[in-house]
C-alpha cells in the first residue's frame, strides 16, 4: 500500500499562484493521490470560495492572525501528521514542478536515515538562470550561505547541512523526531533551523537535483526594504539559539552593520531604478 503523502501550500495575498501551484502539483507522477492543505495567512471570503470551488478535496485552513512561515505551515503540518501522512511536502505558491516530482524525491527515504529531500530549484537570479541547491552556515558570522550555480553537474543525490523550504518533502520520522518548525521565527532561518534540528536528531538532509522545479519568486512586500526588519530578528534568534554567548559577538556585530548597509543600498537601488 502506498504511503500516504500531504502538500502544504502556504497563501499570502498571492491566490493565483497558489493555484498554479496545486495544479503542477495534481499532475506529477503521484499529484492525483496526494491530501492537499491550503493554510490562508490572508483569508478573505472571496478567496476562500476560490480555493474551495477549484479544490474542493483540498483542506483549507483559515488563519487571520498571520503567524507566520512556520506558524502557518505547522497548522497544516500538525493535521497531516494526524490523519497519518507519512510524508508532507512544504511548497510556497510560487513554485511549479514537472511530472516527475514525488517519486525520485521519495525513492532517498529508501535510507532510513533521511529525513528532508528537497530537489532543485530553478529560478533568476540578476535577470540570469541559475539553480538553487544546498546550502552551508558560516558559523563565524552565523551567516546562512546558499549555493547558486548555471548549471547542475552531477545530478546523483547528496547530502547537505540545510535546503531551502521552497519546496522540501520531510518524513514522518523526522517530524517526530525533531518536532515541527519552530514559530519564534516569523520568516526567514526556520529551514537552515529545521534542517539542524533534524540532523540533530540523526537524519540526513538531502538535496536531489535530478529532480528541479522551477520559483518564481513573487513578493509579499511592496518594498524590498520591508523585509529586513523581519529578517533581522530571525538572524538573532538563529544566533542565540545556536550559538554559544562566547561565540555570538562576531555574529552580533555583523548583523548590526550588515542590516543597515543593506537598507541603505536597497534604498538607493530603489531610488535609482524608480
């Protein structure tokens, strides 16, 4: 019998997407057999009735206090896990996947060890292509370091220190093991968190790029310099709660001159290109 899988699809203000998504989703190898979950951080009744008239099986999930990335997520999470999924995907709206998408990203569970497959993802980058794979942390400035590359060498599967959560398929197992993402993070660090919990707790995280989904990276700000305020925060937390306070200077003192070098720039750009 076949392993029951959920798709959590997380909305904010960008429904269209979220149902492209869905549909890419329904018509991959295994789409037709999924439980989906809609979790609305930014409910109205005139999108409700959209999500339910085109995805009548889907559960949707209202959430009007927005908690967030992992807050919304977890909602569903916590519902799949009860009604016995053993493997739930976290897909943002924006991403579009190919036929072959569930079953060589369940085929790295076949290792016991694993917990997080995620493939991967294809999306621009300065107005050129590039492919979105594994990631590692500089622990001297507990900066977060994803890498980009033009093209995929070596497809085989391989494991990495953190994946994004644009798209990732996490088992059962690792759920239970490392618990679910952790809300003190509004958006922003809870995967490179996740997945360190999880190894943590002894599984493997993996990124396949046999397997490559494409992002189109739509915003949920009006100004790029929105976000950074958010992502400030969430760099604190990831350094005092992985860091020991000995080794949280640096870090600090990073942060607090990258951050505002970061608005003046994007400030400027924006002025400049308006």
């Amino acid at each position: 019998m076949p392993k029951k899988i959920s798709a959590v699809i997380l909305n904010y203000k960008h429904p269209l997407d979220t149902i492209k998504c869905i549909k890419s989703l329904k018509k991959s190898d295994l789409g037709k057999t999924v439980d989906y979950y809609i979790v609305d951080n930014s409910p109205t009744e005139k999108v409700e009735k959209q999500f339910k008239q085109e995805f009548p099986s889907a559960v949707y999930i209202s959430s009007p206090s927005n908690p967030g990335f992992a807050g919304g997520n977890n909602l569903a999470i916590r519902q799949a896990l009860k009604a016995g999924s053993e493997y739930v995907l976290i897909i943002n709206p924006d991403v579009v996947v190919g036929q072959d998408f569930f079953s060589p990203l369940i085929r790295n569970f076949s290792d016991k060890k694993v917990g997080v497959v995620a493939p991967a993802i294809l999306h621009s980058q300065k107005g050129e292509k590039m492919y979105g794979l594994e990631g590692k942390v500089d622990w001297h400035l507990a900066k977060p370091e994803h890498i980009n590359s033009k093209s995929i060498k070596d497809p085989k599967p391989k494991e990495a220190e953190f994946v994004t959560f644009a798209c990732v398929l996490i088992s059962r197992d690792a759920f239970e093991k490392a618990g679910l993402l952790d809300e003190g993070y509004f958006m922003y660090y809870e995967d490179v968190d996740y997945c360190l919990s999880v190894a943590r707790a002894g599984k493997k995280i993996i990124l396949d790029p046999s397997v490559v989904v494409s992002h189109e990276s739509s915003s949920s700000f009006s100004r790029p310099t929105d976000k950074l305020w958010i992502s400030f925060k969430s760099n604190f937390r990831f350094i005092n709660k992985w860091l020991s306070p000995e080794n949280r200077i640096i870090p600090y003192l990073y942060a607090l001159v990258n951050y505002p070098y970061l608005y003046l720039l994007w400030t400027y750009h924006e002025w400049k290109y308006r």
